[in-house]
C-alpha cells in the first residue's frame, strides 16, 4: 500500500476558514469550517475521498510537482 501526502491550504475567510489542495482542486478538493481545525479534518476527508474515488476509476494522481504530492512506497 502506498502513503500520499499532499500540500493543503486553509485560510481565514468570512465566518470561519477556507481550505483547499492544490493538487486535487480540479477534482473538487475545496471545502470550509468554522475553526481551522474542522477546514482541516474537513479537506483531510476530502482528500481521501477523492483519491480513493480516483484510485478505484484507474485515473492517475497528479505527479508530484512544486511540493503538492508526495508517494511514498
């Protein structure tokens, strides 16, 4: 099984706090909370959502560039 570690954002924003990945934003890597935590356990699922959804379709992951992704084996 491999690890991925990708680059997340999260950022103040009107209300509570944006966060996003960089690398899986096309794919819909966006989301929000209230407190910095909850934008980061929210995209954190998001992230995992979206790779195990992109895994299971055969669409490959980004290649690691400009620190977004890392694989490890």
């Amino acid at each position: 099984m491999k690890t991925y570690t990708f680059k997340v954002v999260v950022e103040p924003d009107e209300g509570g706090f944006h966060a996003y990945c960089p690398a899986l934003r096309r794919y819909g890597a966006v989301t929000q909370g209230s407190t910095e935590e909850e934008a980061l356990r929210n995209v954190n699922d998001l992230v995992k959502t979206i790779v195990d959804e992109l895994r299971e379709d055969g669409i490959p992951l980004p290649a690691a560039s400009d620190d977004e992704v890392e694989v490890f084996d």
